[in-house]
C-alpha cells in the first residue's frame, strides 16, 4: 500500500499543505503555552479538549462533505441553510407531528439528500453555476426553516436528545459520529475508486469527461451526500441541544469552506483530503478556544481567523511559486 | 502602375530558433485585394500579426503611405499608422452594443469624462450607414449573427481610419449569403481605395474577390500573380510543391486490410445548429488499417471524431462495430463500446496537469485497478511499464504532468489509451507542438497499434506529409461534408489540397480549371 501522502494529488516536493497546517497548528499551540503559562492550564485540560471536539463536531461534517465536492471543483453554500432546515423539519416531526423518533430522524436525512441532489441537479444537468445554484437554495432553505420552526423548536423528546448527549470515553456522541465519518471519507477518497474520480473531475472537467469518467452523475452524487452529511450534522446537533433552531447553520458553510482552504483545498478543484479537512476545523476550533480563553471580545474572532486564512493561503502560494521555477 | 500603399521587404521572424518567416517581402496597393495563401503554418498569420504590431519582427522593414520604418512597437502604433486587423477570433465585446464596441476605449466624452452617448450612437449610425445599413448602433453584439459581428468590427477598423486592412479567414464562419454581402461590402471598400489583405484557405474565395495574389511556403515568398492570369492549379502547387523539404518514408509495405471494424454508416448534426455542420458523414475502417482524415482547419474533423466518441450528443449518429450496431452517447459508451480518442489539444482537453504521471495515465481505466478498492501498486506498476516502454522521460511517475515536454505529454496521453486498449484509436492531431524525435517514436506507437490483430488507427492531423506517410486511406473532409477518398496510390499533397480547399459552386473560375476542381 502506497503511504498516505501519495493519496492526494501528489504535487510537489515541499510540505503538503496539510503538514503545514500541522506544523502551523503545533507552533500555535506552543506559543500559547509559552506566553500564557497561566491559561495554558485552563487549556490543557481534558475537559477543554472535549469540549474543542464537542463544537466542531457539527462544522467537522459538515467540512467532510464540502471537502469532496471542493476536490470535484465546486462547493455548496446553501449547507449552513440545510442543517437548519433539516433539524427544525426533523424535530417538527416529533414534535409536532407526533412521528416516533426514527421515523423522524430518516425522514430528516432522507429530505438533507434529496435536497443535496436537487443543488446537483441543477448544477450538473441545467449547468446553472454552483455559485448561484446553492445560494438561491441557501435562501430558499433558510425560509423553510423559519417558516416551519419559527425561531426554533424546543424541549424535544428525550429518546432523541440521547441521540446527541450520550458520552463514551469522556466525549459525546456527535464527536464519534465525527470520527466514523472522518474515517469512512479517508477511506472513501484515499482507497476507492469511485470517489479518486473527484480528483480527475476537479483537475479537469473536459479531460474527465473525454477519459470517460461520469463527471454529471459525480457532481449530482457529491452534492446528494454533501446534503445528506448537513442533514446529519443538523439532527446530531438538535439532538445534542434537545432544540432544533432555524438559524444554527448561519454561515456555517463559510467555515466549512475556510476549513477546507485551510486544510489544502482549492477552489481550482483536484486537491484535499479527509484529513485535512478534519484538521482545518480542528485548528479553527483551537484557535477559536484559546481567544475565549484568553476573553478576547468576539469581534477579534473573525478579524484574527480572516487574517490567518490569507496569510496561510498567501505563504503557500508564494512558496509553491518559487518551486514552480 | 500606381506606387504601393503598403510595402514590407524583407520580413524575417523565427521562435526559439526555427525560422517562420524567411525574408519575404509584400505589398499593396491602394483599391485592391490581395489574396494571401498558404497552407497552414506557411508563415501568414505571422506575416500579418507583424504589419499588426502584434508581434516584433527579426529584420525587415515596412513602408505606409509616408511612414517608414522597422516596425511598429505595438498593436496601437499600427492601428494610427493606418492598419486595421479583423482578427480570426474575434476581439469584440459580445454583451456590449454595437456602437459601444466601435468605440471601446476612445467613447466620445462630455466634462468630467462623462460619455456622451447619443453622440456615440450618431457616430455609429453614420459609419454603419456605409457598411452595414442594417446594424442598428443600439444592438447587442451577442444578438448579431456572426457575418454582422464581423461587419461590425471591419466597421471599426475603418472608423480608425484604416487604409490596409487586414481580413484573416472572414468567412469560416458565414454562410453563402453572407459571404455575398462580405464581398459587396469589400468591393465598395476597395473603391474607396482602402488596401484588401484577405487571408482564406478558399481557393474559390480568392478567385472571385481578390486582383492579386502571394503565395508564402514555409516561411517563404514563393510567388506574387495577378489572379486573373493564374489558377487553381497553379497556387495548389505553388502552395504544396515540396521542393527541398524531405517528406517522411510512406508506410512500409501495408498489410492488407482485414475485415470492417468500423462503419459509420452517417454522422449528421441537425441543421443551423453547429458550425461546420456535419452532414451524412460516413466512413469505413477496417482491421489493420490507419486511415487519415484530412482537411482544413474548420471542415469538421474533430467533430467528427468528438461524435464518433460520444461527446456531441447533439448529432445523429448510426455507427457499427464489427457489424454490431453501437450505441454512442457518451465518452463511456464510446469506450465501452472499443473506440479511444486522444484530444487535440492535450493541455486544454487531454491531461491532468496537476496531477502525476500514473494518475494520468490510469484515469480511462480506473476499473482496472478495481471496481471498489483501489489498486495503487498496480496502477504504479502499470506507470513504470508504460514510462519504460513509451520512454517518456521525467524524474518519477510521481510527477506532475505539467512540466513535461509536449512530447512527453502526447507519449503520457497515448500511455492512457493504450491502457484502455480500444479496438479503435482515434489521435487528433497526434504531433502537434512535439518535436521531431518524439514525433518518429509517435508514428511508430500508432502503426504498431494498427497492426495488432483486430486494431485500427482514425488519424486526423493538418500536417500533410504526416497524413500522407502514415495513413492506408485518406478521407478528406470539406465544410462538414466528406469530399472524396483517396487510396495511397493515389494520395498526394495536391490531391488532398484540391479536394480540401475546392467548393463546389458557380464561382467565376478560368474554365481550364474548372473540370479539375470536384
């Protein structure tokens, strides 16, 4: 078997831009034990840490899917939208509607695909831009959800708050549902054949095609499972909070995106891996828990997490520049 | 005799050591037309991008009315000097309208740079009114049919005060109808004693519009006649005659052709949708066979082949293999059904850049490797002996394919079909950019495919000496139509020429040629 680092697309000699995240995350992580040595003991700790992964969990799956559709050349802003609209329509269900738990919950993950597919559609087969296609369906969903749930739906039954609050090993259910779906898309885009056509697709839509690789049934395929994974991180994440609110996906597919920049996607297509998606979103999550540690105002949050996203995007271009010559 | 408008002597120009343009001079006059012909490469779009300002010359020097000099620096000095360039692509701006496109750059402005419209649409109206009557100032130019784009941008050399202008291939893209009306309107320019360059690979074209005529071959003046005292005949040679140029060794003894492996039976675009539309093609390949499919730039070969290989879905196609009616509607389908397509251009359409060499070379035919699971150590073993065997050179399979010589990358890409293994392989423009090393080891991959029992070999190329050593059989193709099919012994440069540049139609042609011409 081929070591990992030949899984992606192989491109250069230096640091893949995932072990350079690594790197930057490391170094991160020991500059803040060394100026703060006071609030590194409030970080590291295991209770801090299962809280880090506990809140990533729903960004980390969503950044899953959004890493293979990035790999195959496009990506999904409407995601954020759809696990709002699938935990609202999924409690409704239950709640509302009185349907026994499971029901609900395939009923939710089955709508979180057909919608995915539906972005797919119109992205594959009417070729409206994918930019376009799931903003109108970030709209559209985002609507949904308000109009079904309100602001949200609350105290919903606790066989399905198990769902999402019971622990193993110290952390909490949406963590492992993380850590399975991490290891099945590893897996899936590192081993099989099926999803290494992402990478062809991404690299060069017209050459796929013409080498015979189904580029209009991968793209409504990606988009369906990019659905189903929102519609899944929306109902883990009800589940976790026992309420389904209309507005917890707002801007959540921007970070997915980050992440996956972070984690060395390109929006050009034909690179990424699972791994490092799952470490963009770990390092944002990082990041995010040394600022609220260190009570920087919020506001600092987006300008210092903007700032770290050009700057690791603008070194690796320029270093991948000068091997180019 | 009156003096030339346009004189340039002694043009030369070569890149990275090959010499497209071998000292060749030109000249126009004012009120005429001069054709210039060539078969593609001889050195004209060269020659004119110089006299553009588009590219700098190596020696030479150009004289314009009073002007003299070694060149222009850029593309603007040319345009005040008097040179308006209609270029084969067109360099308009399609969601803007007409009169915005006559005067991009140079709208005539009120106070603080504001732009006076109304003036604007004044101006355009009055110069439409010359060349295009029917143009409305406030259209859309991606609403105009392709000759009235056309009309609109000579209209915008001419309001640069153009007194040379350049037209190269006007009509590869105008209907009959069109041409007509192209052709009235360059009459009536050359009465107003603008100097015509037309640049056409349409012998009958040439005959019916231009007074004079230059011939270029590979990079070289071959002749200057007035065209009302020359023929077909004479250019075709005058354009093909080999003279010094060592052509290839022909194909050694050809083994005899095996049964039908492919017959398209017809390949038909619906009409008024593409152009070239492709019209009731039909074709046979046998086993064992190479067969050539010639032709200018535009006639349809390529999408020919593209529909043989599923990717125009548009088209009505009714094609079998080995006597087994095929279903083609897509790239997959195609393969599946024993076909293989390697692309004409392999950068744009053909390779992976980013990605390695064994990737590349595996993407046809990833099942290979496992219908679920991944083989990766077979799909390197396969990179290693296919890199060994084609001799492709680069560091590992693990590099990327983007920095390879273009003849590398043709080798990966014929790596990738050979690993496919189609029954048929159709090759666009196999050598094209590949040096002449790489070219050899090419030709000599696609006859030992061909010979392999139960294989065949589609080739379209525009490098006739290319066509002419390697094909068994030729198929020249003209305006979406097949023209003719030629045998080996009866293949030549001018016998493809002549059934390529030839159009059917009453054109004013001398009548000693005119039974010569299908």
């Amino acid at each position: 078997m081929s070591p990992p680092a030949a899984n992606a697309s192989p491109r250069r000699v230096g640091l893949s831009r995932e072990s350079g995240l690594l790197l930057l995350l490391v170094v991160t992580v020991v500059l803040f034990r060394l100026l703060f040595p006071v609030s590194w003991q409030q970080f590291a700790t295991f209770d801090n840490f299962a809280s880090v992964v506990r809140n990533m969990a729903f960004e980390g799956i969503l950044a899953l899917g959004m890493m293979l559709l990035m790999i195959g050349g496009t990506f999904d802003l409407s995601v954020g939208a759809l696990a709002s609209m699938v935990g609202v329509v999924t409690g409704w269900l239950m709640k509302e509607a009185g349907w026994p738990v499971p029901f609900a919950v395939a009923t939710g993950i089955a709508l979180g695909a057909a919608s995915g597919f539906a972005n797919g559609v119109v992205v594959a087969k009417v070729r409206v831009n994918a930019l376009i296609t799931t903003l109108g369906t970030m709209g559209i969903f985002s609507g949904v959800a308000l109009l079904i749930g309100g602001p949200g739906i609350t105290f919903l039954p606790p066989s399905f708050a198990r769902l999402g609050q019971s622990e193993w090993l110290g952390l909490q259910a949406p963590v492992w549902l993380l850590a399975v779906l991490a290891l099945g898309a590893h897996v899936a885009l590192a081993h099989t054949r099926f999803f290494r056509q992402f990478y062809y697709l991404g690299s060069n839509p017209k050459a796929a095609y013409l080498s015979g690789i189904p580029v209009e049934r991968l793209q409504m395929l990606g988009f369906a499972l990019m659905g189903l994974l929102a519609g899944l991180a929306g109902i883990v994440y009800a589940a976790r909070v026992a309420t389904a609110s209309s507005t917890i996906g707002v801007g959540k597919e921007l970070g997915a995106i980050t992440a996956c920049i972070l984690g060395g996607a390109s929006l050009q297509g034909g690179r990424g891996t699972a791994w490092g998606a799952l470490l963009g979103v770990l390092f944002v999550a990082l990041l995010q828990n040394m600022l609220l540690i260190k009570q920087v105002r919020p506001e600092w949050q987006g300008i210092i997490l903007g700032a770290v996203l050009v700057f690791a995007v603008g070194v690796d271009s320029l270093l991948n520049r000068k091997q180019s010559r | 005799m009156d003096a030339p408008l346009l004189q340039m002597r002694g043009m030369r120009k070569s890149y990275g050591g090959v010499e497209v343009l071998k000292s060749v001079d030109f000249e126009v006059r004012a009120g005429e037309v001069h054709a210039l012909c060539g078969e593609n490469g001889a050195g004209k779009s060269t020659l004119m991008n110089l006299l553009a300002g588009v590219v700098a010359p190596d020696g030479g020097e150009i004289t314009l009315g009073n002007t003299r000099c070694a060149a222009f620096a850029h593309a603007h000095a040319a345009q005040t000097a008097g040179v308006g360039m209609v270029f084969q692509e067109r360099s308009l701006f399609a969601p803007l309208t007409v009169a915005e496109n006559i005067y991009a750059g140079r709208q005539p402005t009120r106070s603080w740079g504001v732009i006076d419209h109304a003036q604007m649409i004044r101006n355009a109206e009055r110069l439409l009114a010359e060349t295009a009557p029917d143009i409305s100032p406030r259209e859309r130019l991606q609403d105009l049919s392709p000759a009235h784009q056309q009309m609109v941008e000579i209209t915008k050399a001419l309001s640069l005060d153009a007194r040379i202008l350049i037209l190269d291939e006007p009509t590869a893209a105008l209907t009959e109808t069109e041409t007509t009306r192209l052709f009235d309107l360059l009459r009536r320019l050359r009465s107003r004693e603008v100097g015509i360059v037309y640049i056409s690979h349409r012998l009958e074209e040439v005959f019916q519009i231009s007074d004079r005529v230059t011939v270029l071959k590979d990079g070289a003046w071959q002749a200057t006649l007035p065209t009302h005292h020359t023929t077909p005949d004479e250019l075709i040679r005058l354009m093909v005659g080999r003279g010094l140029a060592p052509s290839p060794p022909p194909r050694a003894n050809t083994v005899p052709a095996g049964p039908p492996l492919l017959e398209v039976r017809r390949i038909s675009d619906p009409p008024g949708l593409a152009s070239p539309c492709l019209q009731e093609i039909s074709f046979q390949v046998r086993e064992g066979e190479i067969i050539g499919l010639a032709g200018l730039a535009g006639a349809g070969r390529t999408e020919t082949a593209l529909t043989l290989f599923g990717a125009r879905r548009s088209a009505q196609v009714l094609v079998e293999m080995a006597g087994q009616p095929v279903s083609l509607r897509s790239p997959s389908e195609a393969i599946d059904a024993g076909l293989g397509y390697v692309s004409e251009d392999r950068k744009e359409s053909g390779l992976f850049l980013d990605m390695s060499l064994r990737r590349n070379v595996s993407a046809a035919s990833l099942t290979r490797f496992g219908r679920w699971w991944f083989d990766d150590a077979g799909e390197k073993r396969v990179a290693e002996e296919r890199r060994t065997s084609l001799r492709i050179a680069c560091r590992d399979v693990e590099q990327d394919t983007a920095h390879l010589s273009g003849g590398n990358q043709q080798k990966v890409l014929l790596a990738r079909w050979l690993q496919v293994d189609p029954r048929i392989l159709i090759v666009d423009e196999p050598t094209r950019g590949v040096d002449v090393g790489a070219k050899a080891e090419v030709h000599r991959l696609l006859r030992d495919f061909a010979a392999r029992p139960g294989h065949a070999v589609l080739v379209i190329s525009s490098d006739l000496p290319e066509i002419l050593s390697l094909a068994d059989r030729i198929y020249v193709m003209r305006a979406g139509c097949i023209a003719g099919e030629l045998s080996r012994a009866e293949a030549s440069e001018e016998a493809v020429m002549r059934l390529a540049a030839a159009r059917q139609s009453p054109a004013p042609l001398p009548s000693s040629s005119q039974d010569r011409l299908a």
